[in-house]
C-alpha cells in the first residue's frame, strides 16, 4: 500500500520531472494578443494556481485570475488564456467550466494526467499537457501542476524563465534542507497535535498557507484555519479575546517580508500570545519568493503527514470526498 510519507519524499523528484515536461510540452504560438488569464482547477490542481498567481505577480503585466467552481467569469473570452488543470482529468466542476471557456473564443490549453480532459483537448484540437499517472494521490502532484502552469505562461511569452529556473534552485534547496525539514516538521507536530492550528502569513504568500490548511484537513483529518497579514489585522485580530490553549498559531514567516509587516507580527505575537499557550514562528529558508514557498510546502506536507501519524489515521485516506462523489453521481 502507498503511504503519503512516500510521496511526500518524492516531491523534489517530482518538480525535476516535471520541469523536464515543460521543457519538452508543445504550446503552439497564437496570433491574438493574450490580456488575461483564467486558470480552473480545485484542490490539488486549483492550488498550483494560486501558487503561479503569487509566483508571477511581480513579473506578468495582466490579471490572472484562479477559479475553483462549475461557472467562469464574465470576462473569458477572445483575449483570454483560459487553463483547464485537473490531475484526475476527471473533476467535475473543472469540466464545467471547461465546457463553457469552449463557447467563449478564449485560447484553451489543458493540464491533466488523462481523463475526460485529455480526451476533449484531443478530440477539440486543443494544446495540452500531459502529466504522469501513476500517483494515487492527487494532492501529491502539486510540482506537476504548478511547473505546467508556469511553462503555458512562457511559451506563450507572459512570463520569462526566471520561475522555472527558480523551481529547479527550490528542488536543490529542499534536497540540502531534507533532514532538517523533517526535524522542524516533526517538533512543529507534537506542538500542534491535539489542538485546532491557526496559521498566519504574509498576503504574498497565501498559497503557503492554503496548502498547508489543505494538507492538515485531508492528511491529518483535522479542521483548522488561515489568514494573511496586513489584513487579518483588520478584522480577526479583534477576535482574540478568550484564552483557549486548544488554538495552536503557527505564523509563517520571512526574513525578506515587508518591514511594516515584521512589525505587525511581532505586536501581533504579544497580543495572540494572551490568548493561547501555543504559538509558533517558523521562518522560511531559499534566496527568492519560489524558494521559499516550496520550502514551507515541503515542510506543511511532512507536518500533516506527522500529525496523522500522532492521530493515528490514514494519511491517504478520503472516504468522506469519495461518499460525496458517489451521491453527487445519483443526481
């Protein structure tokens, strides 16, 4: 049986294999000047998304926009690139929206590892790019869809190479840091184990965050919360007001974060820390944004997988998605 440490433990295997796809994917030129994105996706998929939109903010001069439902914005249509990802290829509010970006004159390219999105992209004549199949674990393959996504944006001229090199920079960093990242992840799970997480970040690293809410929820079945700094501090900072030593808060943070968001931590540090026992700062390692957010991607998904182990329960494990798949199916 695969256990999700095994997968976890391929992560900087993946994002190798995965640049060697892009690098090799064929994403045909077109002649209408592209003026926004659109990516659909959920899960796994729909968070390499958000994980891109954080990655090319600096760099790509149009909006891009990652949505997670059966519908598509107004705005899709001549003009735009609207990406379908789906691991499975099988996702069902993907395939909506898909259905719909085909009756808008948007330039469509998919990224699946089969399914009924490959099969359309074929049978359409649209670009796509074609991913292993071989993992159980859709939630694994996040180096797959975030490598893909990226190489569409620069083969069609948006993005240079700067995030793809940087990918490759991220899997060496990960491969120095391995044993220590699971050390810290292990530590970080005996604080947490037990108790609701509460995790906080800088606005320009959400995806981090989101990931490592995602990875706690399935892999850990556990339920637990996020939020970004500035804006947190605007709202539900004036929440804490009653001690509770079942809240755990795990602030995630960089060294090159903005100066007035370092100062915003720190106060918020003694406020918080009136309200719970447990609270803790873990700062990222790497030399640019894409360093360090796989970093703390490699270190949530060991930290999810140690708390499963200390909850005892199967990390792999998703009968309740499963059961919901199967009744949606009745109707």
């Amino acid at each position: 049986m695969v256990r999700m440490d095994s997968l976890v433990e391929r992560f900087v295997p993946q994002l190798r294999e995965a640049l060697e796809i892009g690098k090799n994917a064929v994403i045909r030129p077109t002649a209408e000047e592209i003026r926004n994105v659109f990516l659909s996706g959920l899960g796994g998929s729909g968070i390499g998304g958000n994980f891109v939109q954080d990655f090319v903010r600096e760099e790509l001069k149009i909006p891009f926009v990652v949505g997670k439902s059966y519908e598509i914005p107004a705005f899709v249509g001549a003009g735009t690139l609207a990406i379908a990802s789906s691991y499975s290829g099988n996702t069902e509010e993907t395939l909506s929206a898909l259905d719909k970006m085909l009756t808008t004159g948007a330039r469509v390219v998919c990224v699946a590892s089969g399914g009924k999105l490959i099969d359309i992209a074929k049978e359409k004549g649209l670009d796509y790019i074609k991913v292993p199949d071989n993992w159980p674990s859709p939630r694994a393959c996040l180096g797959y869809s975030i490598v893909q996504q990226l190489y569409i944006l620069h083969k069609l001229g948006l993005i240079s190479e700067r995030a793809t090199e940087s990918i490759n920079s991220a899997a060496m960093l990960l491969e120095v840091e391995a044993d220590d990242i699971r050390k810290k992840a292990s530590m970080i799970a005996e604080m947490l184990h037990g108790k609701t997480p509460v995790i906080y970040i800088n606005d320009r690293m959400e995806a981090a965050a989101i990931r490592l809410r995602q990875q706690i929820n399935e892999n850990a079945k556990m339920l637990c919360w996020h939020h970004v700094i500035p804006e947190m501090n605007h709202n539900e900072l004036v929440g804490w007001r009653t001690k509770n030593d079942n809240l755990a808060v795990i602030i995630l943070r960089n060294k090159n974060d903005h100066a007035r968001n370092q100062v915003r931590i720190d106060i918020n540090k003694e406020i918080i820390g009136n309200y719970t026992n447990t609270l803790i700062e873990v700062y990222s390692k790497g030399s640019n944004l894409v360093e360090q957010m796989l970093y703390f991607v490699n270190l949530g998904d060991w930290i999810s997988v140690y708390l499963a182990e200390l909850r005892k329960v199967d990390s792999i494990e998703v009968k309740v998605i499963d059961f919901l798949k199967d009744e949606l199916a009745r109707y």
